[in-house]
C-alpha cells in the first residue's frame, strides 16, 4: 500500500513538475514573441521614418532644383534689364547727337 501511495506522489509530483516546465516554456514563447513584435514594430517604424525621409529628400531636392531655375531666371533677366539699358542709353546718346546736328544746321 505504501509503494502504491508513494507511487502516485511521485506520478503526482511529475506532473507538476511538467506542467511547472510546460508554463516557464509558455511564458518564456510569450515573451519571445512579445520581443520579437517589438523589435518588428521598431523596424516598421523606421522603415517609416526612412521613407519619410526619402520624401522630405525629394522635395528638398525639388526646392533645390526650382530654386536654381530661379536663380538663372533672375540672372536672365537682370543680364536683358541690363542690355536693354545699354541699348536705351546709346538711343539717347544717338538722338542727342541727331539734336545737336540739326541745331548746328539751323
């Protein structure tokens, strides 16, 4: 009688055991996979930010690119501003010279 009772202690205390093992085993895969979707997570989230990035990049790029249009739109156009007060000046200088030759011949 007492080998049959030690015997189901023994089966008894097994199975506690088992499942003492079959929970630390459960909570450690939990814990696993909480790390993991955490770390997934936080490489979404740079995933994002580098997209993000990628974008802001693009349109600095854009900026840049309408900004030196404009730029070479500016110097365009202060190079004919320039030219065409050249061109203004040497009228008026001519149209002097015609005023002064018609004066001298009258």
């Amino acid at each position: 009688v007492t080998s049959s009772k030690n015997g189901h202690e023994m089966t008894n205390m097994i199975k506690e055991d088992d499942h003492e093992i079959d929970q630390e085993i459960t909570n450690e895969t939990e814990e696993g996979d909480q790390e993991i979707t955490k770390r997934t997570e936080g490489d979404q989230e740079i995933t994002k930010r580098t997209e993000e990035d990628d974008q802001i990049g693009d349109k600095t790029n854009i900026l840049e690119s309408l900004m030196e249009g404009q730029d070479q739109e500016d110097e365009a156009g202060a190079a004919t501003f320039a030219e065409g007060r050249q061109q203004t000046k040497s009228s008026g200088s001519i149209l002097e010279r015609a005023g002064a030759t018609i004066l001298e011949h009258q």
